[in-house]
C-alpha cells in the first residue's frame, strides 16, 4: 500500500462463533476508525450456520467474507478433539486457487515448496519457524491493561441480532434479578448434570434464563460447528420442570443475544462456562459470575476470575463428578442474594468501570498498529 492509501486487512477466523465475533468488532474498528478495507478469509466443514450469516450479515458493506471450500471431516476417528478439528479446517488441502486478497488466486500446488510434503523434514521446520512468535514486533490481545496487566487492546460490542423474546421477557422482570445460564457457542451438558442444573435452578427460587443445549454424554463440545438445534429443543428436561418454574424462569434452546442480555438491567448474575468472550462481556457489563468451566482454556479463566481477581463463585462438583442440585441451588442463591455475592458483585463494579475507560479513550494501541500497516512497504 501507499503510505497514505487505506490498509486492505485479511482476517482468518478459525473455526466456531467465538472466534468469528471479537474478530468482526475488531473489523468494524479497523473500517470505522482506521479507514481499512477487510476481508474475511472463512475456513468451514460445511455451508455456513444461522449464526455465521447473521453476525457476517449484520456487518457493514465495506467488510467482505470469502468462504474457503469446506473440507470433509466426516473420516475422522469418532473420539477427536476439537483442537484436531478445528486445526484440520484450517490446514487446507485445496482444489480450488487460493483467493488471498489482493493477490491472483493461486494453487495450493504453487505454495511454497515446505508446505508440500507433510512428512518431510521440511515441513516440521516450516511449521516450527513460523510458530516462533518472539520474533515477531507484536502480538494482539483480545483483553485491556486493568485486566491483564501486561496487554493492552481496545474493543466494543455491538450486539447480534437475533432472540427478541428473551428480552421482552426480561423487560418484565425487577431489576438485578435473572441468572443468566449459558455455556457459549459450544457448551454442552449430559443429559444427568442437565438435569441437576434444572433442578438446582428450580430449588434456588432464583429468576433465571437459560439457553439449553441438548445433552451430548459422548463429547461436550460437538456442537461447536454449528449452533443450531435440530432436535424437539426441550426433551431432555426434567418432567414438569418448565411448568413448575413458569413466569420465574425461561429456557431458550441454541442461542441467546448474550451482550444484550448481559447489559439488561434485569440481569443480575450469569452462570458461565468463561469462554474469553462471554468474560469480557460480562465484565462490560458488570455482571457477576458463577463458573462452570467446560473445555479449552475455560478452566483458566475460571481460576483467574475466582481466585485472582475475585469477581465469580465457582460450585464444587460431587464425588461422581457432577454439581449436585443443592449445590447450584445454594451458588446461584449465594450469588444473587448473599454476604459473598454482594462483594463479588462490588469488585465486579469496579472492573466494569476499567473496562468503560478502556472503551471510552482513543486507543493507541490500535492507531499504531493501524498505522504500522498503512506504511507497510510490500515487496
Ligand atoms: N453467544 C451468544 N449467544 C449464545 C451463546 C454465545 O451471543 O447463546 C456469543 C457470546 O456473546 C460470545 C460468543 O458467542 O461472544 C461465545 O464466545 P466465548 O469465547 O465466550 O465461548 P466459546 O463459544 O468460544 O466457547
């Protein structure tokens, strides 16, 4: 590019909502307030969900998407992981040219040559000077200085578009009173410690909202592809539970506007698997948490958030490795209406505050790095 000329930024999500969202806000900056052109690179398995195409849809004209031709996945053994899964989306055997923006579409075939053979020794050395990351100038982080000391990144939410009904129904609720429960794009229970979480949220005489998820006992994250339910949503409850908890508790199936459920005023506590997304929303809107961390990283998040900065309660799971019912009932009661849940929520005030400075502050960070790439001499 020109020095002066806007910077044209690719951007690769790899798999699955949580990735695609901070990725589009980060978009909408870089075009609102730096004058980039963007253009989404989409690897799939498969046509695009709901869920893509609504937050994809939703974006300025500006930002385009590119979907990669979608790779079969359907020979993989039955008990892969979704590290594996996500990393053989990305890795692209492909038919079709290569579409980088900007440059003629090209073969997989033209690639560099290390990039060929897998087996080669060559390859192992591509990927190991590539994932040298030290050398590089910088590094973005998706989080803010107050709350991690050592990165500083600026970002807003704009919140999606879907799940109108749960906000009417919030509208009626009193204020600070709702739990909210969910377990991100992915998060799935079986079908036992469903129904402990039901019965837990009953007993806890708590109001609630609930984005519930068909029990999945073979993997806990299956539905991270795709988040919408094929099944009769609801099947899987407890006999009569949403009959019993009527008016005092709603259950949404698959997916909720979570950042505008989160900035509701009725909302008062959510129940949180701590995907990095749902805990910098959550902090946005100062809502305290109770933790219930699933797969990936969320296990760290959890202990960063009950044990270092204090802003969750976190239910003990019993011998059997379930959370009993009494002790959802007594977390969710603890936190929306007890001694301990009130000085969570107080701490969690106080980040909220950080993170709105954060948001309200021109960020440097971005300018420069928004700067760095309007200069950047291409050879
Ligand atoms: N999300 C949502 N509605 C839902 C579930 C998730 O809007 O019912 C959004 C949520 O606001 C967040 C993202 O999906 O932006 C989930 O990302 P996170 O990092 O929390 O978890 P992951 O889905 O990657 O496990």
């Amino acid at each position: 590019a020109q020095p002066d000329s806007p910077a044209h930024v690719a951007i690769l999500p790899s798999p699955g909502m949580g990735h695609l969202i901070p990725l589009a806000e980060l978009a909408k900056r870089l075009v609102h307030q730096h004058n980039c052109s963007i253009t989404f690179v989409i690897p799939t398995d498969g046509s695009p969900s709901k869920a893509q195409r609504s937050v994809l849809g939703s974006l300025p004209t500006t930002i385009r998407s590119v979907f990669l031709p979608p790779v079969n996945l359907s020979d993989l053994p039955e008990d892969v992981k979704i590290e594996t899964t996500i990393s053989l989306t990305v890795a692209r055997e492909m038919k079709e040219p290569v579409k980088i923006p900007g440059c003629l579409p090209i073969d997989g075939g033209e690639l560099l040559d290390p990039a060929q053979d897998r087996k080669n020794d060559a390859y192992k050395w591509l990927l190991y000077h590539t994932k040298r990351y030290r050398l590089a100038e910088g590094v973005m982080v998706n989080s803010f200085t107050d709350l991690e000391k050592g990165s500083s990144t600026g970002f807003a939410r704009v919140p999606g578009v879907e799940g109108s009904e749960c906000l009417k129904w919030l509208d009626d609720q009193p204020h600070g009173s709702v739990l909210f429960v969910s377990f991100g794009s992915g998060g799935t229970l079986s079908l036992d410690q469903i129904t402990e979480l039901a019965l837990g949220l009953e007993m806890s005489e708590q109001r609630f909202l609930w984005v519930a998820r068909s029990p999945n006992d073979a993997v806990s994250n299956a539905t991270f592809f795709s988040v919408d339910s094929h099944e009769d949503p609801f099947n899987f409850l407890p006999k009569g539970f949403l009959e019993r908890t009527k008016g005092r508790g709603l259950v949404v199936p698959s997916w909720a506007p979570q950042p505008q459920v989160l900035s509701h005023g009725s909302t008062g506590g959510f129940l949180t698997h701590c995907g990095w997304n749902s805990t910098l929303e959550s902090v946005v809107s100062g809502v305290p948490l109770i933790v219930w961390p699933l797969y990936a990283e969320q296990k760290m998040n959890a202990w960063m958030l009950t044990q270092d900065i204090k802003v969750a309660l976190r239910p003990k799971a019993s011998g059997n490795g379930l959370i009993g019912r009494e002790e959802i009932a007594n977390v969710a009661r603890g936190l929306m209406e007890g001694e301990e849940g009130k000085r969570v929520r107080n701490r969690m005030k106080d980040l909220k505050e950080a993170a709105a400075r954060v948001l309200s502050t021109e960020d440097g960070s971005l300018s420069e790095l928004a700067r760095r790439w309007k200069n950047q001499k291409w050879n």
